[in-house]
C-alpha cells in the first residue's frame, strides 16, 4: 500500500519533468483533437446536448401523461379547471398582486369612522348587545367581590 501512493506521489512528478524535457511523447497532438470554445471535445460536447434533449423530452411525456390523468380526475369528480375561473372581476386590475385599493371618499369616511356601503355591518344587530353585556360581565363581578370582600 505504502508503495502504491509513493509511486503516485513521485509519478505526478517525473511525468510533470519528462514533459517538461521532451520525453514521453505519449499524448496524442493537440491538432487531431477538435474542441470547441470552451476547451470541450466536439464530441463530448455533442453527446451532451443529444442526453439534454432526451431528457427534455422524456420531462416533457410525463407532464402529458400527468396532464391527461389531471383532466380524468377533473371530469370524475367535475372539478373546473383553474383557468376556466376568472381571475379578476375588474378587467382592469389584471395583473395586480393584492387587494382592491380604496379610493380617496372611502379612505374619508373610514377616518370619519362611517361606512360608504348601505349595511354597516356584517353581523346581525344583537352582536353588539352581546358584546357591550361581556365588557360589563368583568366589572359587574369585580364590584360584587369588593362588596362582599370589603373589610369592617
């Protein structure tokens, strides 16, 4: 084992100098090699780009085939395609990312604290009663306790 990696470590070296002195014409000449400009074998080169296109195309079959059992399950279950939906109900936000902007009578009357629209409000009317009877709810039981708990 030890000769093996003495033979690599000196053999890097001695054929770094016989190419450096002349000898060991064991390469083939450069002018028999055709590359292209990236110093890659024409060849080589060429193999890759043909491996490139099968494997685009072997992508490309099994989206089909992914695309047909899609639309089987599609009609199955009759589930529209997300394109058929539309994508906006203002023609002219197409495009836009987010929410509706409000417009400068909307922004005024929120600051005013009043509602543009007719309903004021999308719950029903006894919400708010329930709510103002759970604010009292706390302070109705902290005064009950500080009756019954006062000290003489």
């Amino acid at each position: 084992m030890a000769s093996f990696i003495a033979k690599q470590l000196v053999g890097k070296q001695i054929n770094a100098v016989k190419g450096a002195v002349g000898g060991g014409d064991d390469k083939k000449d450069d002018d028999d090699k055709k590359t292209n400009e990236d110093g890659e074998d024409l060849e080589v080169a060429e193999a890759r780009r043909e491996e490139e296109e099968r494997r685009r195309e072997k992508h490309r079959k099994a989206e089909e085939e992914r695309e047909e059992i899609r639309a089987q399950i599609r009609k199955k279950y009759n589930i529209k395609k997300r394109e058929d939906f539309p994508m906006m109900e203002d023609p002219n936000r197409q495009g836009q990312i987010g929410r509706k902007r409000k417009t400068p009578e909307e922004l005024a009357a929120e600051a005013r604290g009043e509602s543009i629209e007719e309903d004021s409000g999308f719950l029903p009317a006894n919400i708010s009663e329930m709510q103002a009877k759970l604010t009292e709810g706390p302070g109705q039981l902290l005064a009950g306790a500080q009756e019954k708990c006062s000290l003489m």
